[in-house]
C-alpha cells in the first residue's frame, strides 16, 4: 500500500510503501506521550525504507530519545523543525524499515480488527486505557512484532 503523508504545516510531505499499514499499537511511554502529545499513541507503521520519498527534507530535524539520565536512543525520530509534527522513525537496528506515525499520513489507513497496547508500564497516571475485546495488553513491549502481527491477522497488503 503507497502511504502519502505530511507534517501540520505542509513544509515536509513524504510517501513510503507499506505491507504492515495498520495503525494498531498504541504505545503509552513518556517518550510517545510528550513527543507525540496528550496520552501517547505514537502508532508506528512498518514501511519500506528504500521507498521512501520526501519532500522539504530541509525542514526536517532529528530527535534522538533519552531513555534515563545517560543513555540516549540511537532511534531517529524525524518531525518537521517548522511546526514540530512527528512524521517517522528509523532506527539502525531495522535499517530496511521506516516506522511512519499513523498521526502523519493522509492516506486513509485500514482500522485494525484489535489493539496492541504496549508500555503500559509508563503510562501516566490520568490516562485512561481503552480496551476493546481482543486487544491485548503489555507491561513492557511485546514480542509480536509488527510484521508477525500482520501476517497472525492475515492482513498483508
């Protein structure tokens, strides 16, 4: 599926292939909760790295994480340095793969028959978790990945 995507102010549009399109984690760590706003659920989507396109990559900064008082992520999180929209995420251990935010694309994206809510651990205190049947939950992440929950789900494109 060709994902089509942008930041809030149009200053940066990208496009990517994706197999893995549905937006169905839901992550709910200080990392996604303040970089992404409000309770969390920066959606990673699994997308083709070598397929991506962009457009005003000079508006573009890099964020890379602090996951304690030393250590910093070596995930990339790209988001437009003009209006602060996250766009993706690379990471060097997945160099293949582009992880789009699901709050970036314009492509309509499929809904996902279940939920993964992932980090639960560090979710703040005021947020509610909103838990359909067949959604599964995790304290820290889950061993699924992306691409094995696709194919358990028979949701390939």
């Amino acid at each position: 599926m060709l994902l089509e995507g942008s930041c809030h102010c149009g200053a940066v549009t990208f496009s990517l292939e994706s197999q893995h399109p549905y937006p169905y984690q839901r992550c709910y760590c200080s990392i996604c909760r303040k970089t992404q706003g409000g309770g969390g659920y920066a959606i990673n989507l699994g997308g083709d790295a070598a397929s991506l396109q962009v457009k005003g990559r000079k508006h573009i900064s890099i964020y890379h994480a602090r996951l304690n008082q030393t250590d910093v992520s070596s995930a990339e999180r790209h988001f437009c340095s003009r209006c602060g929209s996250g766009l993706w995420l690379f990471s060097p251990e997945w160099p293949e793969l582009i992880h789009p935010f699901a709050s970036a694309i314009d492509t309509p994206l499929p809904v996902p028959p279940e939920h993964t809510h992932l980090l639960l651990d560090s979710k703040a205190p005021w947020v509610e978790v909103q838990v359909k049947k067949g959604d599964q939950q995790f304290q820290g992440y889950p061993q699924e990945s992306i691409a094995q929950w696709h194919e358990r789900l028979g949701l390939e494109s």
